[in-house]
C-alpha cells in the first residue's frame, strides 16, 4: 500500500467524491473489510455497496487484499491502495458536483474556526487564498515517493502550507481570519 496518492483527474475526483464512496474509503482506513461488513457498518444494502466497491476497484482505489470464509461462502476483503488520498484542488471549482464538495469542507473549515472564536473578515477571499496556498502544498506531494505515516503527513501538511506562502499571503490570511 502506497502512503500518499494525489488524484488529479477531475473525473476520477468528481467520482470518488459522491457520498457512500467517501465513507467507503473512510471506513477502509480503519481497517480492511467484506463487503457485508461495510454495508453493515454503512447501513446500506449489499448490492450497494458492490456497485461502489467495484467502481472504487476500477480506478485503483481499492483492491482486494484477503478472503474470509463465512460458512461455504467465500467473501473478499477490500482494502485501500493507499493510506491518503490527496485531491489535487486544481479542478475543484471548475466541476459543480466538486465545487459542491469544496464548499461544504469549507462550511466545515469556518464553523470550526468561528466555534474556536476566530472572526473571518470576507469567507470568499478566505477561501481563494487557501484554496491557492493548498494547491501548492498538495502539488508537493506529486512525486513524492517515500513513505510517510498518517501522523507524518498531519504534521508535515500545514508545515508545506506556510512554507509555500509568501509574506504576502500570509499577512493577506491574518488580516481575513483574526485570532480570537
């Protein structure tokens, strides 16, 4: 299994974004499971989450990495081909559907900004500019080859994201989300 894998095609993107799929490749990063296991977990149908199963195996996602036997029933264990799935921000707002996505991550990013008691200036402008500083934190992770634990890459991320501001940016940021 690889560490990190950045996904650029806005297709590929726009497919992995559809709900069941994103809880799919979260519930694989806890561990490997059948297919039963996942719709039991998901609360959704067997057949369900086969389709999506498949879909994610199709683009390299996902693969089979055991079998499980349940009484006379054979039944493959999927896990995940990677341990992050980076989506490269480039074509994030082009696509409605990714647009969609995008934005309610950053419903996400604000409200817990606002709960933690910063006060953003102009949303819009906020977002552009992090949507530009993480595209160029992601775009470092391109040909990046090494491994790298989940904790490494938590840490490293928002470590990339200053690195690649410039003074600019950085004073641009403060003065649209002030500390409380």
């Amino acid at each position: 299994m690889k560490d990190i894998v950045v996904l650029k095609d806005p297709e590929i993107i726009r497919i992995v974004v559809e709900d069941t799929r994103v809880k799919i490749l979260n519930i694989l990063r806890i561990r490997p499971m059948t297919i039963s296991e996942m719709a039991k977990t998901l609360g959704k149908n067997v057949s369900t989450i086969y389709r999506h199963i498949k879909k994610l195996e199709s683009l390299g996602l996902v693969e089979v990495v055991g079998e499980r036997r349940t009484g006379h029933q054979p039944e493959k264990i999927y896990g995940r081909t990677a341990t992050t799935f980076l989506l490269a921000p480039d074509s994030m707002m082009e696509n409605r559907v990714l647009s969609e996505f995008t934005r309610v991550i950053m419903d996400e990013v604000f409200h817990a900004l606002k709960s933690m008691g910063y006060r953003v200036e102009d949303r819009r402008k906020a977002e552009l500019l992090f949507h530009r500083l993480h595209a160029r934190a992601v775009h470092r992770f391109d040909s990046f080859e090494e491994h790298l634990s989940w904790n490494a890459l938590w840490r490293l991320f928002p470590l990339l994201f200053l690195l690649e501001a410039n003074e600019e940016e950085i004073q641009e940021l403060r003065s649209l989300i002030t500390p409380p």
